[in-house]
C-alpha cells in the first residue's frame, strides 16, 4: 500500500467500544433503534432540533468522562507518530468530547493529529466529504489515506472517497453485525490496533 496518512474513527475505534450507550440514547431521543441518530434529528420539527440535539451533546459529553483507550490505540498511534505518518480523526461527534477522551490516553495528545473532522465541520459519514476534507488538510490524496473504523458508516465514507479502508472487529456487538449485505466490502479487516502497524508495513 502506498499509504501516506491514516485517517480513524474515534468512538468505538481509538476508545472502548460501548461508552456511548446508543440504544439508551435513541431512547430518549425517540429514535427508531434501526435509524441513525444523526439523520433521525435533522429531519424533526425545526423547534424540536435544538433540545434533541442538546440531549444527544449531554450524552456524548458525558460518556467522554468514563471513556478509556481501545486495546492497542496508545501504541498503534505511538508507532505511526515514530513513523511520522500523519493521522487524522474523522467522527460524527463533537471537538468537545474528543478532548476530554484523549486526556486518557497515555503518550498521545490531541496535537499529535495533524487533522480532526467533526461533525461541525463536515456532513457526517457515511458522506464522504469528511474523507476528503481530511486528505486535503493532511497533504494527501484520498486513494493514499487509510480510513480505519468499526463500522459500515467509516468503511462507506472511506469507499465513496476513494481510500482504502479497514474495518476494524469489535467483540463487545456479540455477533451484531456492523455491515449490511449492500454495503461495499471493507479493504481490510483487523481484530484489534496492534495490527494496524504490521499491516502497513506488509498489506498490499
């Protein structure tokens, strides 16, 4: 792979997966359990938005305090920093709680990122703009990033833009599956972070 830049999700990705409780906070928000949050909220009632959308930032915010790194994050981003391979985050949430979540992260501080992309910045995955948006700030092209998360949103907006992508095998959905028939198989599949490093030095 003549990979220039990583690009990862965060939750459930470089954290633990399951400290944002999304079944708990559809909820609340009245969601359907089979539709996306996100998408669930733009389409309500203007007057509703901004308290459905200050629930779901009190939730993030709040599974940002307990959240801790995933198995193998601190020494896969460490390696790649070494290597000085640029790496970005690109997630669905909110600045704010990436912030509180990487205070937890031994040895990574948020400036070892050379790009993070919100959803304040970018229409949200699976849109690929995000993917995009984040190359072009790292100085690379799409087809030379890697677009690392653990779900079918990360792998579609990595396909759409061009990346290769890995999906990265998440224990605690207990056989759930993260991609649907349709959806574009991922370029990679890993079991955990610390393979991360070994696949860009031999995948091809």
């Amino acid at each position: 792979m003549a990979i220039k830049g990583v690009l990862f999700d965060f939750d459930g990705t470089l954290t633990v997966p399951g400290a944002l409780d999304f079944p708990s906070i559809k909820r609340m928000l009245g969601c359907p359990l089979d539709h996306p949050i996100l998408e669930f909220i733009a389409v309500q009632p203007p007057e509703r938005r901004p308290g459905l959308l200050r629930i779901l930032e009190e939730q993030e915010d709040l599974a940002a305090e307990t959240s801790l790194p995933n198995r193998g994050a601190e020494n896969c981003l460490q390696v790649l920093k070494h290597r000085q391979l640029p790496m970005g985050i690109l997630t669905r949430s909110r600045l704010k709680p990436i912030r509180i979540s990487l205070e937890r992260f031994r040895g990574v501080a948020i400036d070892h990122f050379e790009v993070i992309i919100t959803r304040e910045m970018s229409l949200p995955k699976p849109h690929p703009e995000g993917v995009i948006r984040a190359a072009a700030q790292m100085g690379v092209s799409p087809g030379e990033l890697l677009v690392v998360g653990d779900f079918s949103f990360d792998v579609i907006s990595g396909r759409r833009a061009g990346a290769v992508t890995v999906l990265l095998i998440t224990p605690w959905r207990d056989g759930v599956s993260v991609m649907a028939p349709e959806d574009p198989e991922p370029d990679y599949i890993i079991d955990h972070l610390e393979e991360l490093p070994t696949l860009l030095t031999h995948g091809s």
